[in-house]
C-alpha cells in the first residue's frame, strides 16, 4: 500500500474528462501514441506508451479522464500535456472511462 495522504494533496489533482479528437504512433517507436484530446475550453497533446495495447484509430472519439496538472514532459521530442489515467489488469493498462457521455472538461471528484 502505497503512502496514505490527506485530502488537501487529493484535491490538487485537476481530473477531468476529456474526448480524444485524434491519436497517432509515434514513429520510430514501439508503445508511444501522441493523442489530441479536447478537454472543454482547450485541447491539449499527451503522449502515452499505451501502443501495445491500443490502436491509434481505436482511440479516436473514446472519452477518458485525464490529469490536467501534471507537469510537461517530452517523450522522443514531443511535449506531453498531462496523463490519460489507467487501471493495470496483469500488466495492459485499462483505460478509465465514464460511464456515460459527458462534456470535455467535466471534472472528476
């Protein structure tokens, strides 16, 4: 189990939904995938090592919740935007999803 924390650090997470409007391999790599998600009032890029397990096509349309302040990274140039969250099932990440339609940006609590 990891460290419990109070409810203070929970709430600096900025969880929202978001709807990916495009999704590419990275070329040139195994298990990158750049995706264009719309997060309401922006899109943002975010690049996932998630390749392996989805395709590219098959994200696109697909509503996931995304951590909107997490710093920047680069990942083989490219800038990520935040993280796509998943669920680990025996190593394939799960994609979390909502449970029904929302708008872009919704947040989590």
């Amino acid at each position: 189990m990891k460290e419990i924390i109070k409810y203070d650090d929970f709430a600096k997470l900025d969880l929202v939904v978001g709807k990916i409007l495009f999704a590419d391999k990275v070329p040139n790599t195994d298990k990158l995938i750049k995706i264009i998600v719309d997060l309401g009032n922006e899109e943002r890029q975010i690049v996932s090592g998630i390749a392996d397990f989805y395709s590219a096509q098959d994200l696109v349309g697909k509503q996931i919740i995304v951590l909107k302040n997490l710093e920047s990274r680069k990942f083989k140039g490219l800038e990520s935007q935040g993280m796509l969250l998943a669920a680990d099932l025996e190593g394939r990440p799960v994609l979390l999803t909502p449970e029904e339609e929302l708008p872009p940006g919704s947040p989590v609590k």
